[in-house]
C-alpha cells in the first residue's frame, strides 16, 4: 500500500509550487516518456509501436490514465516482457518498468506502475531518495517509527517483521515461506507503488491524519483534491467498464457504476454503495491488505493480512466484515 505515501509526497509538491499536476513531466522522467504506445505484436513476439501524442502529466500519474499497465493487467505486457526479456531481478524502476504504453495518456484507464513514475519526479524534483523525502515530511511529523522501503537498514523494525505466508488454493492452510521471493526481493531503490514496509498502528497515523484533515502532511485545500474526482470522461468510462468485473482489486467493490479516481485512490462518487459514502478512498495492497478513508461517515480503517498470493477468496469477505464493523461501531451502518 505504497502508492498512497507517494500520492502525499507528489501533491506535497505541488502545493509548495514546485509542480503543477496538469504540466508535462516528460523531462523528470525520460525513460519512461521515451516509451512508445504499443499497438500489436509479430508472430515472434516482437511488439509494433508508434509514437506517443498526448503530453504525460502528474495527474494522469497517479490516476492511472497515464498509459501505463501492469504484467498482471495486461497479457501484452507479458508478452512484450517475454520478448525483452526482462529479468525479475531487476532492481530498479527503469528496469523493472522497461514497458511500451497501452494507449494515449487521458485516453484510458490501466492500474499500472505509473505511481512508481510519480515517485521518481519526486525524486527528481527534490534531490533526495523516496525514503529519505518520505521519512523527513510523512513518516517523522506523524510519528511513524516502524516504516522505511528498506528493513534490513534499520534492526529495530527489522525485527518485528513478519514472514510473509502463502496460500496455494483457497482451502489450505497458509504457510511461511521466508525463503521465497516477494515483490521486493530485488529491489534496489525504493518504488513509488510497491515495496514499503510499515505496521497497522503507523500507516493508520496517516489515513487519520488525512480523515481529520489536521494539516500535519497535507494543507486542507491540498487534501480536498485527494477525495474529488480526477479521471477524463474517456478514463472514467474505461474504468467503469472494468468496474463490473473487478477481479483485479483485492476488498469488495459491488457494480454500483459510480467510481472514479482521485489523487490517491479508487473514489465512491455517489450514494449507490451500502455504506460508503460520496468521496470515500480506498484501495488495497497484494499481501490481501486493504484501507480506507470516508471523510463524510468519519471513519478510516486499515486491514492487514501478510498472504500471498493477490485476491484470496477466503480473505475477501473478512475485508468486507471488517470494513462493515467500523462503519457499524461508528453508527454508520
């Protein structure tokens, strides 16, 4: 669950004037604005491109409307991937993410590594890593003492990290595995959408900070844009028409037709849901972890699990019920 520090970082610098959410950003990130859109591939593999048009901004960044994909998203992706030969012990974000886009930025919609994209303008604009910035304007001012990109550097939370465990069907047991890669194993810098390490008690700090809007990370008129819709007609449509089958979110998302994207996160934009309200935040995390923020109920929540791999069906409806008991203890339900 990454992305949402990274989306406080960004929009940290925005609000200092260093950035505009709507200017190109071409230049802070070349490798990835060098990458053409991808319109087919040959018989051996071989993908067809053509030049990009559209201008890559901020915003599109970190609503996903970028252009971007992810491998488990998108089979040409994994094609492509097969054909470049990409390795899974690359450490770092050009490497990693050494990908063709899908479609004209703010023409579409692909969950995707564009808020790794994001994290490397941050890196660009201020001179320091993600862990550094992150630590200095997030982590420090809200007291959060057990989270960093890189455990190993730091004993203390090092040891109280848990092994990740592993579910190979939807009825056994989960084991530990601590011999087994995960989506950091290689990493060799920190990524914007993956790879943070943190506890339930500190990443709640921030999800409280932003419901109540106490101005420690975030000016409040910086926060508002978070919980407003971001997202092109064009995107919007593509997101929706993803909505009705949205195997690839881990929590529960019923066909409501009223989602969008904020400057964070999947946004509830009406009153269809059962109890969500308009504006509400919430997204999830591979290990089938989950948060989320409603500012209208006043209610936030974070739900831990450390299970791989994505989407158990035995956790889902324990998100769910977790999720209903908050809003049910709050008098919301």
């Amino acid at each position: 669950m990454t992305k949402l520090h990274t989306s406080v970082a960004v929009l940290q610098l925005v609000e200092r004037g260093l950035i505009t959410l709507d200017e190109d950003v071409s230049r802070f990130i070349p490798s990835f604005a060098k990458q053409k859109i991808l319109i087919g591939i040959t018989d051996d593999g071989a993908p067809i491109l053509r030049k990009r048009q559209n201008p890559i901004t901020l915003r599109h960044l970190l609503t996903h409307s970028a252009g971007a994909g992810y491998l488990f998203t998108s089979e040409s992706l994994v094609k492509v991937a097969q054909w470049k030969n990409l390795s899974r012990k690359a450490g770092t974000v050009d490497e990693v993410f050494d990908l063709p886009l899908l479609y004209e930025p703010g023409e579409a919609f692909m969950y995707s590594s564009s808020v790794d994209r994001a994290g490397q303008v941050v890196e660009q604009l201020t001179g320091r890593s993600l862990e550094d910035y992150m630590r200095r304007h997030i982590w420090e001012p809200l007291g959060m003492d057990s989270t960093t990109f890189f455990p190993g550097k730091h004993p203390d939370i090092q040891a109280r990290q848990a092994h990740m465990t592993y579910s190979t069907d939807n009825e056994s047991p989960v084991a530990e595995n601590p011999n087994a890669q995960t989506f950091t194993t290689f990493l060799r810098e920190p990524f914007g959408g993956q790879g943070l390490f943190s506890s339930m008690r500190d990443y709640v700090k921030l999800l409280h900070s932003l419901l109540v809007d106490d101005e420690k990370v975030l000016k409040k008129e910086t926060a508002a844009m978070m919980f407003q819709p971001q997202l092109s007609p064009a995107s919007k449509s593509d997101l929706l028409d993803k909505m009705k089958n949205p195997w690839w979110i881990v929590g529960d998302y019923p066909v409501t037709g009223e989602y969008d994207w904020g400057l964070a996160s999947i946004l509830t934009d009406g009153d269809s849901h059962p109890y969500r309200k308009n504006g509400t935040l919430t997204w999830f995390g591979a290990a089938n972890t989950f948060w989320f923020i409603d500012r209208e109920a006043g209610v936030c929540g974070v739900f831990g699990t450390q299970v791989l791999p994505p989407f158990n069906a035995r956790i889902k409806p324990l998100i769910k019920a977790f999720e209903e008991d908050v809003y049910r203890r709050a008098g919301k339900l």
